[in-house]
C-alpha cells in the first residue's frame, strides 16, 4: 500500500471518533434547524445574484462552508498532537518522509472536508430544496469549493499547530481565529445590509468566498464576481499551502 | 559490513559542539551500548544515526547504505524507540500495534499475529482495549517499545527504552531484546542505568562532551580502566586494628563500628597480602573476606571524571 493511504488511513482512525462526527452534525443542525427557523422572523428573505433566497435555505448552504471549514480544523489537531505526544518524530524515523506526512494530511482534510460538505447537503436539503437550480456546475463547484476550501483552512490550521508550543496557546489561538472565520463571513448573513466596515470584513475572509462558491453552485448562479472568488480562493488556497509545508519541512526536532 | 559505521561525524548548533568528531562501529547481530552523561551527545547523536537529522560534517553507513544520500532507504530498515513518549493518545492499546503495523505495510495476517504475541510478551494483555491516554507511564513506555516490534528490521535503536518501568518489566524487555538479538538483530542501545548495559551489551562506548572517550567490551573496560578494587575484610577484634594497619601504602581504609575493614586499592593484591600478613602476626582472625569487582557504573565515572579533568587541564 503507498505510504500516502497508509498515513491516511492511520490519521482517519486516530481523529474520527463519535465525538467529533457527532459534533460535526449537530452543531450545524443546530444553526440550521433553530437559528435558520429562530431568525427569520428578523431575516425573512435573502438576495443573492438574481435570486431571493429564504433564510433558512442561505443558512443551510452557509453552513456547508462552515462546517468544511470546521471540520478541517482537524488538521491542526492532527499535527499538533503528533508534536505533543512524540508521534511526529517517531513517524519521520519511519519509512516516510516529510513531504508524505504533509501530503497525507491535505488528503485527509480534503476527505473530511468532501464528506462534512455531503453531510451538511444532506442534511440541509430540505430546506434549500425549492429553491435549489442544479446544472452542470453544481458539481465541480461544489467538489472545488470543498477542496479548495479544506486546503486553505487546513494549511491555516496547519501553520498555527506548527508555530505554537503550548496547549493553551494552541486553543485560544485557533478558537479565535476560526470564530472570527465563522462570524465575519456570509456564512451567517448576507453581505449587504450589514455596516459597511464589517461588509467589507467579510470580503477579508477566505469564508465568506468558499461560501459564496457554494451557493453559486446549488443555487445555479454564477457570474464573473463568482469566478474571481474561486480564482482568489484557489490562489489563496495555494499560497498558505506553501507556507505551512514550509513550516512543516523546517520544524525543529 | 558493518551495521553502523560512522567516521568523524560532528553536529554543531551555532557555536556549540553537541557531537565532535565522532568514529563508531557497530558490528551487526550485536548489542552496542552508548553511555554518557546528561547533555553528552548521546541523542544528537541518535538522532543522526537514524536520520533524523543531517550531521553538520563526517560520513555515516547504517546497514551499508549511506546515510547522507539515502536516508529513507535506511528508515525501511530500522526501528527506532525514541526517549521521548510516542502514542496516540485516543487509540487501544492493541489498535495502536494494529495501526503501527499497517503504517510500517506489514501483512494483515501477520499484523494479527504479531499483536497477540507482543501483548502476552509485553505482559500487555490485561490492558489491551485501554486508551493510551488512559495507561501509566510504565505501562505506556511498554506499549511503546512493543509496538516497535510489529515490524520486521535489521537495525533496531532504542534510547533509554527501560526508563518508568518497573524492575520486572525491565528485565522482561532486556531478555525479549536478548532473543531477538540471537534472531540476527542488531541494537543500538542508550541508557543510564549501567546494570542494563553489563547485562545486555557485547559493546560500549562512553561519550562525554560530545567526543567518545571509551569504547571497548564491558570486560575490557574493566581491564583497562577498573584497577581499583575494593575489598571487605570481616575481623573477630577491632582494638588498635587502625594503628596496626594504618602504615599500609597505596590504600585508603574505613573502619566501621562492627568489625569491618573496606579497603580501596589500585594495588588489591599486594595490599590485601600485606594486610593478611599483619592480621595474622597479631592472631587476629578473619572471618571473612570479599573482594567487590569493579562494576561498570565506577568504570564509568571514572572515565567520565578523568575526562572532564584532562578538558579542563590547562593547555586544554
């Protein structure tokens, strides 16, 4: 078997436990079934493109994004906790190198991330289903959203988990980034409407584009500002990738 | 060919030296001890041995590849236990070996195979479907070292591998080392309890300061560096014994309070006749009488002490 699938396979069983499927299921059920049905008595209606969408459709949809990008947070625990509890060494005296580790752990995400997007579809369904417009590219726009969208949280996932050295620093710094991801995006709420400083936030986080691309994709909307998005997404994507592989390849042992 | 075969390698941070110049050979299907004080230059040096980090100069040939050049060609071939804990903290004790074997491609059936004998010989079984996070730190450190086992190699390194475990776990590793030692293994061992390595090391090296000030058989070690004895001489009086033998040369002498005479002495043999001689001029009767080998941990600190003083000594 390649050493990649091995590594895989080895980071699927340590970090898919009950607890973290279940977390990424409910949690967004959560926002989905009672704050998408709680807030549209404040939201009844969302534009997006040339479409109305009811709140609880945009949430649904909003939290696809949101939980790929929840769900690759695993990725920083995998690293870290290789760091903390001496796996990480002990998998480089094995026959692995480093850039298969750093390999593995983007296959992983990008599974996870592929199968959180899924589940969220899924489980969403109903409530965006009316008003769904699936076409050719609500496929590939989806698949790359999740992708894309899984690499670069993950690398900055990745990048926090290999510059931090303690657990508490590790927490908060990671719950604050990604709260920050989550709230000041359009996963939540659309962009207009919202103060113009925190519009223009939103357009500063890499959510508020991989959300976007979602929406365009099953709402069957796309433009040339969909397309920019996935451009900057994808370099965005690529650009931190580099940089946690780097940081990666340079960790002390 | 030799296991490891390694000629002037040196490590350097900075300005400071962790490993100087170092020559080693390892021969295969042996145990090869690797002694030194704290900060020595034993796990940089580890650490080079097993790839993980490149040398700043010099050559090294694990198993006849080139270490330099090919260091994952050597990493198929090796187990490494590290000093520091490894484990995951969320898997069983029996799906850790599981997965360790599937990481290191071995065989479904065999894997199978391999965990049920290294739980009963790991005394592991009663704490099979225990979490790691959940285990001692003993019973962790077993998990660790057994988990090594799950793959086949050539050359296996394990720095202090016996550190937190109790003395019967201790000796149940270091004979399920011996075996697998007859099997064809070669170790490279480090430790700091230095009854281990009398046990189990057919060679030793002792490194200080980042350079090897010894390397020998723990018996030739003793040859060369083990001339102080200490012997136990029991007598039936003590009255005036210190005046009677206090003119003694080359010898330091304890008296203690029930009839025991210790004595040190580089020259154990004419001292001990010397003092017989006088014992029995004087009709004192010895009821017993002991002569303590040198052990390796006196070998050691005298080497490592001898060492320090010639690094210090001016001109140095």
């Amino acid at each position: 078997m390649n050493p990649i699938i091995r590594l895989v396979n080895r980071n699927l069983t340590i970090s898919l436990n009950m607890g973290f499927v279940i977390w990424q299921i409910v949690f967004p059920l959560i926002y989905i079934f009672v704050a998408g049905f709680a807030y549209t008595a404040l939201i009844h209606q969302v534009p997006f493109g040339n479409k109305t969408l009811d709140y609880p459709a945009f949430i649904a949809t909003g939290m696809i994004g949101f939980n790929i990008m929840n769900s690759t947070l695993i990725s920083g625990v995998i690293i870290w906790n290789d760091r903390r509890h001496g796996m990480f060494e002990q998998i480089l005296v094995g026959p692995f190198t480093r850039a298969q580790y750093i390999l593995s752990n983007v296959y992983t995400i990008g599974i996870i991330g592929l199968v959180s997007a899924a589940m969220i579809t899924a489980v969403g369904y109903p409530l965006f289903f009316k008003q769904v417009e699936f076409n050719v590219l609500t496929v590939p726009l989806v698949v790359f959203a999740s992708i894309t969208g899984s690499i670069l949280f993950g690398s900055i996932a990745s990048i926090i988990s290999t510059r931090l050295k303690s657990s508490e620093g590790f927490n908060v710094v990671i719950n604050t980034v990604f709260l920050f991801f989550a709230f000041v995006s359009t996963a939540f709420y659309p962009a207009q409407g919202a103060p113009p400083i925190l519009s223009t936030a939103f357009y500063f986080n890499p959510l508020t584009y991989l959300v976007d691309v979602v929406r365009a994709g099953i709402f069957g909307y796309f433009n040339g500002m969909v397309a920019t998005e996935m451009i900057v997404l994808g370099i965005g994507a690529a650009v931190l990738f580099l940089v946690a592989t780097k940081l990666l390849s340079k960790l002390e042992l | 060919m030799y296991g490891i075969e390694v000629n002037s390698l040196s490590k350097s941070y900075g300005n400071f030296t962790a490993v100087d110049g170092i020559d080693l050979k390892v021969e295969q299907g042996k145990i090869f001890g690797f002694l030194g004080p704290n900060g020595a230059g034993k796990t940089t040096t580890m650490k080079m041995l097993t790839t993980l980090i490149p040398p700043s100069s010099g050559k090294m040939s694990i198993l006849g590849i080139d270490a330099i050049k090919s260091p994952l060609e050597i990493r198929k071939k090796i187990g490494v236990v590290l000093q520091q804990p490894s484990y995951e903290p969320t898997l069983s004790v029996e799906k850790s070996l599981e997965k360790y074997g599937m990481m290191w491609n071995v065989d479904k059936k065999i894997r199978k195979n391999r965990v049920e004998e290294l739980l009963v010989a790991f005394d592991l079984v009663d704490i099979r479907k225990k979490k790691n996070d959940d285990l001692s730190i003993g019973q962790r450190r077993r998990v660790q070292v057994a988990r090594e086992f799950m793959h086949d190699m050539d050359l296996l390194f394990l720095d202090e591998p016996t550190v937190g475990l109790d003395p019967s776990a201790r000796r149940g590793l270091l004979d399920f080392i011996k075996g697998k030692v007859k099997d064809g293994l070669t170790i490279f061992f480090t430790t700091h309890i230095l009854e281990e390595a009398e046990y189990l090391c057919d060679d030793i090296a002792i490194i200080n300061k980042g350079k090897i000030i010894a390397v020998d058989t723990p018996d030739e070690l003793k040859n060369k560096f083990g001339r102080q004895k200490t012997i136990k001489i029991h007598v039936g009086q003590q009255e005036n014994i210190s005046s009677l033998l206090d003119g003694i040369p080359d010898c330091t002498m304890e008296y203690d309070t029930g009839c025991i005479i210790t004595v040190h002495s580089s020259q154990s043999e004419q001292v001990l006749q010397d003092i017989l001689k006088i014992l029995a001029s004087n009709h004192i009767l010895v009821e017993d009488l002991s002569v303590v080998p040198t052990s390796l941990e006196e070998i050691f600190l005298s080497v490592v002490k001898n060492s320090n003083e010639s690094n210090n000594s001016p001109g140095q």
